[in-house]
C-alpha cells in the first residue's frame, strides 16, 4: 500500500515537473504590422508581453529599411515562442499586411487574433478588455471605439478629430452598420469570423481594409461589440494617413454598400 501510494506521488511529481517546464501556449494572437517602427517596436512588444495574460506576438514587417526586423530579431531571441516575424518583401499595404497575418494565425490554434497599432496610438492594457468582450462577453468582433461614448482622442488637431469622427457617422448613415467607429484598428476577432471571411475578396487596403472587414462580418451575422477606449495620437516616428488612403475610404464605403445591395449579404463575400 505505501509503495502504491508512494509512486503515486512520484507520478504526480513528473506531471508537474513536465508541465511546469513547457512552453505557455495562448488562445490569443496580436497582429502588430510595421513599416519604420524602429522608434516604438521594442516598447511595444515589451509592454504586450508585461500584461497579466500570456499573448503571444506577430510583427508583420513589410522590409523596414530603418532595421525594425533586425530589433524584433533580437527580441525573439529573448521571448523565444511567444514573439513571431512575417517578413514581406516591401510596403504593400497595411490591409494585405493583416490579411498576411490573419492567414498566418489561422494556421495555428489561435482562438482571439487581435490588431493593434505599433506606435503606442492603441494602449496595449486594453487588450485584456477587448479579449474578455469576446472570450466572456460573447462579442465575435470586439472594437475599440474611439466614439461610442463621445470623442476620446488625445492629441490629434482638430481637423483630424472632425474628419475621423464624421467620417464614421457617413459609413453608419450609408451602411447601417451600427458601430460608431468604422475605421477603429484596434480589434478582436473570435477565430471563427475569420475562418468565414474570404480574404481573396477583400477589395481595399487603407482605412476603407477597416471598414471593409467590419461590415462583412455584420453582414455575415456575427455579434460586434464596441469597447470604449482613449486613442493617443503617436509621439514617435510618422504617420502613415494619406490624402489616397481617404479617397479610398470615402468611396470604398459607396462600394461596400452597393455590392451588397446587389449581390445579397452571403452572396457578397
């Protein structure tokens, strides 16, 4: 009877042993896309990798000539499993660059895939709310809002603060989408809207790749859910917006909502 009992506790002591020493693996996935981050990126990463819950890390990396890669590198050697790089061979876009990451993350068991900004714009603490809007609240596509209640952005001029917040009211009227903040970056998306979206069918590439995603995941019936946060404008490093970016989302928005009219929500994507 003691020798039974006795190895008992020997096999109890080599499952805890083994357990202890492998590799956390996380249900959840941020996708941070960079282009001349060098300035942000380790802080980034750094601070994702402090909170309370055990994320794991994708830098799409669309071959930053100020060495970005280079710094992420380095840190992969110090996180190991947790921190991941897809290397792209130029600038692209930043829609191809998520749609590079959301097939990256859906070769793995990844249940919350997440995007985020580089530049510190999105605090990194939200996280942890916009994964418990999906993983306990029952949201399929948890937003971090920048309007739903009120306007809470620091540090952009006033003309970007009134473009960016009318600009959402226009998608709302001409869609019917009801989300207060249509070009939020800020996301988590359970792994099954994604597995449904056919990315060779997404259209566009700037602010409208925002757009566009959010609606075709309403449209497909999915649950979205806006979580209030404060969006700081970046202190470091420049901003990618451009007057072709805007143009893209103005008329991407007409696009969007003309295409569905005529081919049906299912049929639209």
């Amino acid at each position: 009877m003691c020798q039974a009992v006795r190895a008992m506790h020997i096999g109890i002591l080599i499952v805890f042993c083994v357990f202890k020493f492998l590799p956390v693996l996380s249900d959840s996935l941020v996708i941070i896309p960079t282009y001349n981050e060098k300035e942000n990126i380790e802080a980034i990463i750094r601070k994702v990798f402090s909170l309370n819950f055990p994320f794991e890390v994708l830098i799409v990396d669309d071959n930053s000539p100020d060495g970005t890669q280079d710094i992420v590198k380095d840190l992969m050697k110090e996180y190991g499993d947790r921190l991941h790089l897809l290397a792209r061979p130029g600038k692209q876009g930043l829609g191809t660059a998520y749609i590079a990451g959301f097939r990256w993350a859906l070769q793995h068991p990844y249940e919350y895939i997440f995007e985020m900004d580089a530049d510190f714009s999105h605090n990194p603490d939200d996280l942890i709310r916009l994964r418990t809007a999906c993983a306990e609240g029952g949201a399929d596509l948890a937003v971090g809002s920048r309007y739903v209640t009120g306007v809470n952005v620091v540090n952009w001029p006033m003309g970007r603060v009134i473009l960016s917040y009318f600009a959402s009211k226009y998608v709302k009227f001409i869609t019917g989408m009801p989300i207060s903040d249509a070009t939020a970056g800020f996301k988590c998306y359970r792994r099954k809207v994604l597995e449904t979206i056919h990315f060779g069918r997404i259209k566009f590439v700037g602010y409208a790749f925002q757009i566009e995603m959010k609606f075709k995941a309403w449209k497909y019936g999915f649950k979205l859910v806006e979580v209030p946060i404060i969006f700081t404008d970046r202190t470091l490093g420049q901003s990618k917006m451009s007057k072709r970016i805007v143009k893209e989302a103005a008329l991407g928005v007409l696009q969007l909502k003309i295409s569905s009219v005529l081919r049906g929500s299912k049929a639209y994507n």
